[in-house]
C-alpha cells in the first residue's frame, strides 16, 4: 500500500519535471543538463538568500548569483560552447539572466525586510514618550518603596529582642 502510494508520487514528479521544461530544452544536446542544473542551483542560491541576514553576507556575487561558466564547470564542458556557440545559448543566456534578475530582487526584498522592520511595541513610541513614561513608572516605584517602608519598620519594632538578635536586626 505505502510501495503503491511511493510509486505515484515518483510517477507524478517525473512527468512534472518534463511538463515544466522551457520550448528550448531538449534531450539530445546539453541544453536539459544545463536548465536541470541551473534550477538546481537556484534552490541554492534562494536557500543562502533566505538564510543569510545582513549586507556584508551578499559582497559576493557568486553567492546568491548564477554564472555561467559556473554551470558549464558543473557540466564538465566549455563555457563559450554553453554561453555562445549552441544553437540553444541565446535562449539559455536569457533564462539565466531572467534566474539572476529573480535571485537579485529576493536578495533586495530580504535585505529591506532585515533593514527597515515593522516596528511593534515600545519601538513604535517617539523617545519622548518613553522618557516620561519611564519617570513616571520611577516615582511610583518609590511611592510603592516608602509605602512598604513603614509597615516594615513598625513590625521591626515591635519583635522581641531574641529574634532580632537572630535575624541580625539590632
């Protein structure tokens, strides 16, 4: 029943991936290893854009970018051949440069998220609030002292001189 269940769910991802390909994509050259690779390292590169916070973590390009000669390495062939001489590299140019423009725009929608935070809370209050509640909520402090003060010292008193001497009192 579960091997059954497997079994769909394979079937189905390996004719979603086929459905899913771009026009320019074919089989009998390296064009389906080269999208299947760049798709692949898009999760990565999104993945490194999602876990990674500040600006200094993005000074590098190959980062969070795709390059060509990076997906030609992964291949094992030539970059020109990949990037310039195929008859699919206009259309492999273009899908890479359109996967880099999306990774671009997360970078910069993450980095605004991380600079500009919706403010909640206290953080939502001018300085100016904040110091006078501040010094209110300091007055009562002391009010809530004295008052505890004195019914503190009237029980002080009126214990009998053995249990003040064990309590370190007198």
């Amino acid at each position: 029943m579960v091997m059954e269940y497997l079994k769909k769910r394979a079937e189905a991802g390996a004719g979603k991936g086929l459905e899913d390909r771009p026009d320019w994509v074919s089989d009998r050259n390296a064009s389906a290893a080269a999208w299947q690779c760049v798709e692949d390292m898009k999760r990565e590169k999104a993945l490194y854009i999602r876990r990674h916070r500040t600006s200094t973590d993005f000074l590098v390009k190959k980062k969070y970018q795709i390059k060509g000669s990076e997906v030609a390495a992964a291949l094992g062939i030539n970059r020109a051949t990949l990037m310039n001489t195929s008859s699919y590299s206009p259309h492999f140019r273009q899908y890479l440069d359109a996967m880099n423009a999306g990774l671009e725009e997360a970078k910069n929608a993450k980095l605004k998220r991380i600079e500009h935070p919706t403010a909640t809370g206290i953080r939502k209050s001018r300085k100016d609030d904040l110091v006078s509640l501040v010094r209110e909520l300091r007055m009562k402090n002391e009010e809530l002292r004295a008052l505890a003060a004195e019914p503190l010292d009237e029980i002080y008193e009126g214990l009998p001189l053995p249990i003040k001497k064990k309590l370190g009192i007198s």
